[in-house]
C-alpha cells in the first residue's frame, strides 16, 4: 500500500493536518489511520460547548466541531481507514493492523504523528487504600455519562482541577449527582479560570487547593476518602485529614502524550512535555516526521491543536513536494525564568510560513509580571502579564522581518515586577 502522507490519529490534530495538507497540494495521497471505531477522537464525548470560537468564528460542541472537520475530509477526498492500530513508523513507511487486512505496510513519503493523549491512572498517583469500584478517571467518567448512558456515581469527589476534572464536576452535578469537593495537590488550579467560574464557583462546588487524597476506603464499592492539606514539598500535613463520604472518586491528575511509537521510531523526546522535540515545521528529530497536538505537547484550546495541526500538514505536504526542507540558519528557542518549555526548540526562518507563534507554559503562578523575549541577551519584547497560570497556554508571536538578521539563540522568560 503506498500514500503521500500518512496521518496517525483521526482526531482533532489529525484531521486538521490532514485537511491542510490536501489543501497545499491538491494531488498528494493522505491516508489517516484511526484506531477507533470513528473519527473524531476525544472531540465526540466532549458534548459541552466552548469549541470553535478561533477556527469558526462560533461556539459549537465537540462532536459539532469534530464534524466540520469531517464534511471537509469528505469533500477533498481524503482517504482514512478506522479500527487500524498502528505498530510502527519511520519516515518513509508504517506498519499498522486491522482485521481486514491484517498486518499492512504503508510507504510514503512523510509522517504526521497525532496519537493524542491519555490520563494518567490511579496506579501512577501512589494513593494508598483498597482498591474498591469507584475509582475512575475523569475522561472515562465522561464517556460513560455522554456515550454510553451510565452514571458513574451519585456522591463525588474529584482528585485534580484539570479541565476534564472541572468539566465533569459540573456534568455530574447537572445529571444528579453530589459533588462534594474537587482536591487540588497544587496551590493554584490545572485548568482555565473560565472552567473554574462556570463549573464550580456556579455550582457552589468547593475547590480545596494544596489537598489530596490520602486514604480511599470501601470493600467493593468506595464508601469513602480521607484527604488531607499539603505543605509546600507536596507531602499530607498530619491533623490535617478529613473524611468525606462518597461513592465515586474522578481522577483528573494529568495528561500524558501518547509517544510509544515516536520513542520506537527513535524520535527526540522533550522529558518537560513528554513530546517530540520539534522545529518551526513541527518536523521531530527525524526528518519527514512530523508531530502535532497533544501527542506534541497538552493545549488547553482545541482550536490552538487546530492551529498547530495545520501548520504541520501544510509543512508535511511541501516536504513531500520538494523531497525535504531547506537549510539555513538554525536559531534555539530556549526558555528561562519561570518557563517550563517552548515549543518550538529550533527555528529555521526560510522554513517559516507566516509569523512564529512560540507557545509555553509557566512553571508556577505569577501576577502582574512580564512575558520578556530575548534575541541573543537583548530584549525584544517586554509585555505585561496581569496573571500567568500553569492551567493556560501562553503565546509570543514573532514577525518573520523581526528574524531578520537571525539570532542565534531566542529565550522567553518571566520577569516578575
């Protein structure tokens, strides 16, 4: 089996890259292979709107959302092939199964990663206690109320502010249940303040900051959890705990990139995202792959997935076009102060499309700061900031002219007043 391009992953970032890929070129072959048994992905079980303000210019629910993307697949004709896991991928071939055709190789001539992410599990947290029904997830939570028609349980308490976490706090609360507390190990929330407003503060939900849970008790239901206040080095505070009767506990605690088959394939990975190290073209350490979406780094919008996805498909395309990039100078995209990762890590500015949106996210909370750019030690750019989170994407964007002559090296830092 032979295509142009093959896309991993039929969700949001999938199908975007898709999309703008066969819209660079309209005579390139792009297959999207899909593990599930639709596409769409994470985007058909998010039935809440908040989507497409950026990309449609209107508010539209997940599986709205995932369906425009999806009449646009139709209409440039767009090959995809469902309930196919891939195995294996190199710049030039993937390995995938299905139970039509078995175990398949695909050549081409690039690959675009967008497996997505998954939520980290209870065994990943270390909480101590039995292991009753109960305990889910806040994503699986999700798909049983939206899709599948269960409710998981009518007295919660939800571990992590997570979006998923806020989200499913006011979606449990709306089908009937009592939340009684979201538990945050951190001093400041994981999500959006907008999530933190509409789905707690209007719920009258309680959101405890520097609490866990350190006990969850039940033989074969959970009947109850102990939590308990932290201190600063994240360990239980003792004559701190409290019990609070439950059926349920949500575990929000975290998204991982999903790159088992980008760590296979021998592709670079960024141990602060848990993603493809990646240029301006979102192009990973091995060339003719590609990377974008959450499997690249975790976005809080889907219309920045969108965003980024595009810019990747449309690099893919022109590298099969013109049997591979460019060179030139390579500048590093390096974070300071405050900043926990940039993406991207290099820039090549004859690869570049438009402007370079660098996207980052801080380490810890900071109020009334300043977003600073460096070129080589001087500063370019110097903005205040009323508030910066670790919950919400921050973003720099740099005109290609203000590249010119390039640096060397960029750093993005926060400067506290």
């Amino acid at each position: 089996m032979k295509a142009d391009i093959v896309i991993v992953g039929g969700g949001p970032a999938g199908l975007a890259a898709a999309i703008a890929a066969a819209k660079e070129d309209n005579t390139l072959d792009i297959l999207i292979l899909e593990r599930d048994h639709e596409l769409g992905g994470i985007l058909n079980q998010c039935i809440h709107n908040g989507f497409g303000l950026h990309t449609f210019n209107e508010e539209l629910t997940g599986p709205e959302y995932a369906a425009r993307f999806e009449a646009q697949l139709d209409d440039l004709g767009i090959r995809y092939m469902l309930d196919t896991m891939v195995l294996d991928v190199a710049s030039d071939s993937v390995t995938a199964v299905n139970g039509k055709e078995g175990v398949f190789n695909v050549d081409c001539g690039a690959v675009v990663l967008c497996m997505g992410c998954r939520e980290r599990p209870r065994g990943a947290l270390n909480i101590p206690g039995l292991r009753p029904a109960g305990v889910f997830t806040a994503g699986t939570a999700q798909r049983l109320v939206n899709i599948e028609g269960y409710m998981p349980g009518k007295e919660v308490v939800i571990l992590g502010s997570g979006d998923i976490g806020l989200i499913m706090a006011r979606r449990m609360t709306l089908e009937g249940a009592k939340v009684k507390a979201v538990c945050e190990l951190m001093p400041y929330s994981g999500g959006l303040k907008r999530n933190i407003v509409q789905c707690l503060d209007d719920f009258e939900i309680p959101l405890l900051l520097s609490h866990t849970v350190v006990d969850i008790k039940g033989k074969e239901r959970v009947s109850s959890v102990v939590i308990a206040e932290v201190d600063e080095r994240s360990k239980p505070i003792p004559g701190t705990e409290q019990e609070i009767s439950c059926d349920t506990l949500l575990l929000s605690c975290g998204l991982i990139p999903e790159n088992e088959l980008s760590r296979e394939a021998g592709v670079e990975i960024n141990p602060a995202t848990n993603g493809p190290v990646v240029n301006e073209s979102f192009e990973t350490s091995i060339p003719g792959v590609f990377a974008c979406g959450n499997v690249l780094h975790v976005h809080d919008l889907v219309d920045y997935v969108s965003e980024e996805s595009g810019r990747a498909g449309r690099a893919a395309a022109r590298y099969v076009k013109n049997r591979g990039n460019g060179s030139g100078p390579v500048i590093k995209v390096k974070n300071g102060a405050g900043v926990r990762y940039t993406v991207p890590s290099t820039v090549r500015t004859s690869e570049l499309d438009g402007d370079l949106v660098i996207r980052f996210r801080s380490g810890g909370v900071y109020r009334d700061s300043y977003i600073d750019v460096l070129f080589d030690g001087v500063n370019k750019m110097h903005r205040r900031k009323p508030i910066i989170t670790p919950g919400e994407m921050e973003q720099v964007i740099l005109k290609k002219e203000d590249l010119e002559p390039a640096p060397s090296e960029i750093l993005i830092s926060i400067a506290e007043k």
